[in-house]
C-alpha cells in the first residue's frame, strides 16, 4: 500500500477519495487481475463499477455533469492504479480524452458524450499514431476530406489504447493536406460508423490487460459537426493537451517504481542464501538505499509537478522533464528489483515480472525520452 502520510500535493479530500478507489479496486480489480492479462481487455463492468463509484472522469464541472474536482484526484486514481500492478485504460480517459470533449467539445457534443464517459457508459480512445507517424504527429496520412457537410475518413491507426473498448474514437487526421501540421483537425468517429473497423488487439511484450489496437476507417462518413474544437486546429488542440498527458505518465511511473521497490524489500527479507537474509548482504541493502533515496526525491518532485499543475503553472518543458526523469527512473528501479528477486523474478507468477514489463513502453508512448530531452532542450 502507498505511504501517503509526507505528500504534499494532496489534502484530506484526496485522502477519502484514494481510500474510495483501494475499496473499489479491491473488489472489482484486483482479484480479476490475472483474467485482464490472460484477455487482454479489462471488462465493461469494471468501467461501470468505477462510474458508478466517481472515479471517472472527476474534474468534469457540474455544469457538465461531473463532480467538478481537481486534477490531483485523478493523480490518486493513476498512481492507486499502478501500484496495483494493472494497465487498464482509465488514465486515458480520465487524464487526457475527457480534457478534449469537456474544452473543446460543442454543447451538442457534451450532451452525448461526457454523461456516458462519467458513468462507464462510454469508453473513449484516441488515434494519433501510425504506421508510418509515431512521435512526429506532423507525419500522419490519415484524410477527412470534406464532401459537402460530410467528411469522408480514409487512413489506419495503431498502438491505440482502448481500441478494442472503444465507443468513440477521437481521429487525428489531414482536413487539409497541403497545409503540413496547420491542416490537422480532431474528428470524431463513434464506433458503429460504416467503415470503421477495428484490428486485432495488438500482442505486446507488456501491459497486457490494456485493449490496444489496430484501427482502420475506409470511406467512414461523418457529419463535418463531427470536428472536435477548431477545423485545422488539431495539431494546435493537440499541443496544449501534453503537459497533462506527460505529468499524467509520470504519475503512472511513480506508482509502479514504488511498487517494484516495495516487492524487492518484501522478497530480499523472506528469502535465506548462505544462512541469511538476501536482505543481509551488503549489495542488496546498498542497492535498495539507493533505490529508496531516488523515491524519495521522485515523490517530492512529483508533489512539486502536480501543484504546479493545478496552479495552472507547469509548463511543457517541465511536464516534458517530469516524464523523462520519473519513467527512466521507474526503469531502474524495476530492473534493479527483478535484480534483487533472482531466478524468481523471471518467473510470471511474482508480481516483479509484470511491473517489469509493464514499464518498458513508458519511456516511449506519450513522446520518448529522446524527444523528451529535444522539448526540454527548447527551454533552456
């Protein structure tokens, strides 16, 4: 279980709210966590269970029909939900789709979409990669072309989280070709549109229960009311929306790094070599000080992120730097941890192995350490 008694971005309300989410996930998470893997989806009624829990989409206003929170409660949500070990795909629309309905969205587009999204009813994904366009976004193929008031979808997506789950597809795609970056718009497509089709969920080395996917849209035709905020604003739309998205993963990282930490100590001091402890040898409590004094300034950084945030201050340098810094250090620190755990830790049934996993793709979606480091170049 976290130790959240030092934090500092979080006050008693979060507190209550974490507990709410331990309660909810004890029941209708983590004894199915295993069945998430071995499917590789997380079902329909865990999105319900939550829903009906508040625990989707909180910082909708009321106005809209949400609970009107803060960002630091779906922080608790993201770093409750690492640390239990699972990929589900709640982050996503907690953190990063709901933001582009709730600020971009026309009242129309609210109405039918964010009640649904709130309850578990409707579950969201957005299609920014490629084939051919990964972290470059200046490089997607994908066309709405406009037929009069329609606009006719033509293009494939990949590595889409919640694709196989998915209601409603947020489409990152050309409006206007010729136009480089500046002809990008945000379309959306609901799932039983002619045309649209879904892929095979996607065989990935790790973070098996999350449904991601291959999606492809021949001739999909929706109504040009289907724009998401401005018609050749998306690539604008889609900048704005980063630093959450990244402070949203290294919230992420946060959780699983102190989970894998938390399994080494548990499995150095059961396990006996030579007459002691693993524990006892001078390696193993070397590298788990070293590991502690790194979570140590990872959660004061992280509190320092997430305040920023909600002051409305955190730019896309520092969210930039925050990702960087908190999911390479989830790397060593699950590495080191599978280290400490031996042969056992090769082995899928401890914990390690999948925390292990799990954690290798951070540093890559959401924008890779590579281009992490250009962005935080940028503002030096």
């Amino acid at each position: 279980m976290l130790d959240t008694a030092h934090r500092t971005a979080y006050n008693e309300d979060h507190a209550a709210f974490r507990e709410t989410v331990r309660k909810v996930f004890a029941e209708h998470m983590e004894p199915h966590l295993d069945t998430h893997e071995e499917e590789g989806i997380v079902p329909r009624s865990a999105w319900k269970a939550l829903g009906e829990a508040g625990m989707l989409c909180p910082t909708v206003k009321e106005e809209n029909g949400g609970l009107g929170l803060d960002f630091g409660f779906n922080c608790v949500l993201a770093e409750e939900l690492s640390y239990m070990g699972s990929s589900a795909g709640f982050t996503l629309q907690n953190d990063i789709t709901v933001n582009y309905f709730e600020r971009l969205g026309s009242d129309e587009q609210k109405e039918k979409y964010l009640p649904g999204m709130i309850s578990g009813d409707i579950i969201t994904a957005i299609a920014m990669t490629e084939p051919g366009a990964g972290s470059d976004l200046q490089g997607i193929r994908t066309t709405a072309t406009e037929d009069g008031n329609h606009l006719v979808i033509n293009g494939s997506k990949t590595y889409i989280t919640n694709g196989q789950n998915a209601d409603v597809v947020i489409v990152v795609a050309k409006t206007d070709p010729s136009a480089g970056a500046k002809g990008t718009s945000l379309v959306l497509v609901d799932a039983d549109t002619p045309g649209f089709e879904r892929g095979r969920n996607l065989d990935k080395i790790g973070q098996h229960s999350a449904d991601t996917s291959e999606l492809f849209f021949s001739d999909v035709r929706v109504p040009k009311t289907n724009i998401l905020g401005g018609e050749k604003r998306g690539f604008i739309h889609l900048m704005e929306e980063l630093p959450q998205e990244r402070l949203s993963i290294a919230v992420s990282a946060m959780g699983g790094a102190q989970r894998a930490f938390d399994e080494a100590v548990k499995f150095t001091k059961e396990r006996k070599a030579f007459g002691k402890t693993v524990f006892e040898f001078q390696n193993s409590k070397f590298t788990l000080a070293d590991l502690a004094a790194k979570l140590q300034v990872g959660w004061a950084h992280l509190d320092w992120a997430i305040k920023r945030h909600l002051a409305g201050e955190l730019t896309t340098g520092e969210a930039s730097a925050a990702k960087l810094w908190h999911t390479e250090m989830q790397w060593e620190m699950v590495d080191a941890s599978l280290q400490l755990h031996g042969g056992a830790g090769y082995m899928n049934e401890y914990p390690i192995a999948r925390l292990w996993r799990d954690a290798r793709v951070q540093r890559i979606y959401g924008g890779t350490s590579e281009i992490m480091k250009e962005v935080v170049s940028r503002e030096i």
